[in-house]
C-alpha cells in the first residue's frame, strides 16, 4: 500500500510544481493557457497512479513526461520574463 502512496505522491507534487511554475509567467494569456493545458493532460493521467503501481512502465512513462514538460515550461518562463510586454487590464 506504500507504494500507492508514494506513486500518488510524486505525481501530486509534480501537478503541484507545474502549476506553481505556470504561475510564474507575466503574461496573463500564457499563465492561464499553460494551467489549462496543465490540468487538461495531467488530471486524468496523474489520477490513475493512486489506484496503481508506480514501479510500472506506464506510471513511469508518465512521471517522466510530465518531468519533461516541467522542464520546458521553466524555460518558458523564463524566456517570458526577459521579452515581458505591457500588462493587459485584466491584470491591474
């Protein structure tokens, strides 16, 4: 049962860090696209890691792609922040 755990566990802290790190974006239209994208691929996918075994290739795969794309949207972030343009209204 620890294993469930701690599958459910990596993959909740790993939702958790993409999300923050969509946070950071200074455009609202990229910070609100990225969350969406976010919880649309990785709500269902994440999910299934409580009910499984995460030593499986499946669950692996998964952790992996979402490691992945954590490192690409850090990227973006920062990228983002260098060529910041002027706030929109909804901002202020």
């Amino acid at each position: 049962m620890a294993v469930h755990k701690k599958g459910f566990a990596t993959g909740r802290k790993l939702f958790e860090t993409l999300l923050r790190e969509a946070a950071k974006f200074s455009s609202y239209n990229f910070k609100e696209h990225a969350k969406r994208r976010i919880a649309a691929k990785y709500t269902d996918t994440l999910k299934p890691l409580h009910t499984t075994n995460s030593e499986k290739p499946e669950a692996q795969a998964i952790i992996e792609a979402a490691k992945e794309d954590l490192k690409v949207l850090e990227r973006m972030t920062v990228i983002t922040r260098y060529y910041a343009a002027n706030r929109l209204v909804v901002e202020k």
